[in-house]
C-alpha cells in the first residue's frame, strides 16, 4: 500500500443490509449508526430499469482512517454480519483485509465487464425491463462511477429512439 492512497475496509452485510441497499439508502443509515461520513462509506451497487443490481453483491466498503470504534459500530448494526478487515487490537490500526482504492476501482471495472463490452457500432439486444427484446446499435459509450454505460438507437416502425443502459441489460446479437 502507498503511503496516501485510500484504503478500504471490506464488510459483508447481512440480509437486512442487502434489502436496505436495494432501497439505495444503506450508506445514511451506516452513517447514523457509526459517525463515519455516507460519502465514506461505498455500497457498489447500480440500477437496472429501476431495479438494483448489486456489483459485488454482499460487500460494503468503508474508507479507514476513523477510530476503531467507528467501525465496530457498524458491525453491531443489524445491517452488517461481519467485518473481513482485521484490526490489530494494540496499535487500533486495520492489519489486514483492506483494499486500495485502485483494487477496488479494478475489481468494479472487472464485475461491471461481466455484463459484455461492446463499441460504438456494435448490436446489441435489450435483456431487461420494458424493452426487453429490442435490437439497437450502441452509438455512444460512457463510464460514470465506474459502471459502464451503453446509448443504444432502436428503430421501430414509427418511432426512433435512444436508450441509456448499463452492461447488464444487454448482450450480443
């Protein structure tokens, strides 16, 4: 680990912490329960036609640099079943299980890929939701938050449209 990147601490959430993060409020409701900040506290999730889909389904990631007791707080929550990080218990300093801000941001990039990587020109069809089944060309590819979008142009007969969608919700032709 370099000296002032940001490192992560890795909890698993419990069921009740999986269903508060599909109503997209988990990282407020840590927030309360611990005094570490919301904007610290990093739930990987996306929405797919108004539907969450979890990218690392399970995890909560929570940057260090708070007391010790911040984060026992949150383990006491009925929202987290156990911390992967370890602390070590004389210096109140994590010694091990805690990721970097580039390997979380890799392993996002590599959970995001799972959904197919296309390029402009490229067919695709619509897996999901309201447009399930359509076919469309990806004219513009975009990354916001680390999760890859797709704008796809769909020609039926008496309408054009463009749809923003993520990679889960489409696939090859």
């Amino acid at each position: 680990m370099r000296g002032n990147e940001t490192n992560w601490a890795v909890l698993v959430l419990s069921l009740k912490g999986e269903e508060q993060a599909k109503q997209t409020n988990l990282a407020k409701v840590l927030s309360n329960h611990s005094g570490i900040l919301a904007e610290d506290i990093y739930v990987p999730l996306i929405k797919s036609n108004g539907e969450v889909v979890f990218l690392l389904e399970g995890y909560v990631f929570v940057k260090t640099g708070y007391p010790s007791s911040y984060y026992f707080d949150l383990v006491r929550t009925a929202h987290i079943d156990f911390m992967c990080s370890e602390f070590n218990q004389e210096t109140g300093l994590f010694s091990k299980g805690v990721i970097t801000d580039f390997e979380l941001k890799k392993m996002v990039a590599k959970a995001n890929s799972l959904g197919g990587t296309y390029k402009v020109g490229s067919e695709v069809k619509v897996k999901d939701g309201h447009f399930k089944g359509l076919e469309g060309e990806v004219v513009e590819v975009f990354e916001k938050e680390g999760v890859t979008y797709y704008c796809l142009f769909i020609k039926l007969r008496s309408v054009e449209m463009i749809l923003k969608l993520n990679s889960f919700s489409i696939c090859g032709v």
